[in-house]
C-alpha cells in the first residue's frame, strides 16, 4: 500500500532522527531511536576535531521484523508495534573521515560515497533491488547516527536509518523504508531491528 503521509511524521512516529535529506535547509530535529522508547542522540559535526580522525570499518549483521500494525491516523507508541518475520540483513560501511561539517541538504548534489559501502546480503529480498545498487547518499555520524539512501528505480529511494541503541546497549538499531518523495512511502515496507558488530568489520570479497 502507498500512502500519503509526511514522512517527517512517519519517522517522528517511529521514534527515529528527522533525516536530512527531508529536511528543509535551516530546519533540523532529533527523535529516540527506532524501536527504542529512549531519549533523543543528538550527533553534530562538532564531536569531531580533525578531519583525520577516522572511523573504522564495521560490518553489520542485523535482523529486521516488517512493522504490520502503523496507524498514520494516529499516534502510536513504539511498544504498540507488531513485527512480522525475521529478516537476515548485512550491512557494509568502510572507514571514513569524521565529520567535521554538516551534510549538504537534500536539493544540493549529495557528496560522493565510497562504492565499498553496501548491502552485504538481503537473502529475503526485503530491500527491495536495493542490494543490487549503490548508495546515493550517505551521512554518517557514526555511532550516534547514519543515514543512507539508494535509488530503488521509479523515482523511489530505500532509506536506511542507524543508531545506537539506548534500549539495547551494544547493539545498533536499524529502521528501513521505501518512499518516493516527502509525502509518499510505502506502509507494507517498513522494517525496523537490531544489529550487532561482526567482530573484524572488515569487508567480504565482492
């Protein structure tokens, strides 16, 4: 199903960070993360100090559950979200720079993004040919938070929300959705979970 709903809304709902590429120049929120009652993680580029400081490289090995029961007509607590299955999902994101600037808004050309960064394995397909295809876009405030998103054809993008886990202490939780601009996503793919760091990070062989 393709509903009409302001994803700022949809994300705010979920409990997750307002992403930048929907957000207007100028504007800018927090929220708890997904499927995680807890407190806003604000991350800014001023944690960092040095552009040479360098994040590591982390591979992630998730599990997703499709959230089945979102109301967009009303406001729905996390505990209130039922999950159907348990999605295999690995995740890739290579070293790279600390931030030390914020990331260009949505209606500027993104910055370029590492071709190592990718989805590992989708064994069940939940994302949707995005597996298949480079990530477009990428803010990566790890560990606090990181945003991503790959075209997925027809206009549409699959968007990948992390964040560590204040709920889950040590894991990372993971919220995905498809949605074409602002104000249409589709409700039969949204999937939220938990990751954990594989113990190297370091990437398979393509």
């Amino acid at each position: 199903m393709i509903a009409k709903f302001a994803v700022a809304g949809l994300v705010s709902a979920l409990g997750l960070s307002t992403l930048f590429w929907l957000q207007p120049a100028g504007t800018q929120a927090t929220a708890p993360p997904p499927a995680a009652p807890s407190s806003p993680v604000a991350a800014t580029p001023s944690q960092a100090t040095s552009a040479a400081v360098m994040l590591p490289a982390r591979l992630l090995e998730c599990r997703l559950g499709r959230i089945t029961n979102f109301d967009p007509s009303r406001e729905q607590k996390p505990s209130e979200f039922k999950y159907e299955g348990s999605h295999p999902f690995v995740l890739f994101l290579p070293p790279i720079p600390v931030r030390t600037a914020e990331p260009p808004r949505s209606t500027l050309p993104p910055e370029p993004v590492d071709p190592r960064t990718r989805i590992v394995a989708d064994p069940d397909g939940i994302s949707a040919g995005a597996a298949g295809r480079p990530f477009e876009r990428v803010v990566d405030y790890w560990p606090e938070r990181v945003e991503m998103t790959t075209p997925a054809g027809g206009g549409a993008v699959n968007m990948i929300i992390l964040q560590q886990s204040e709920a889950m202490p040590g894991l990372i939780d993971m919220f995905m959705t498809r949605a074409t601009d602002a104000v249409t996503w589709d409700q039969a793919h949204l999937y939220s979970g938990q990751c954990k760091l594989a113990p190297n990070g370091a990437a398979p062989a393509l």
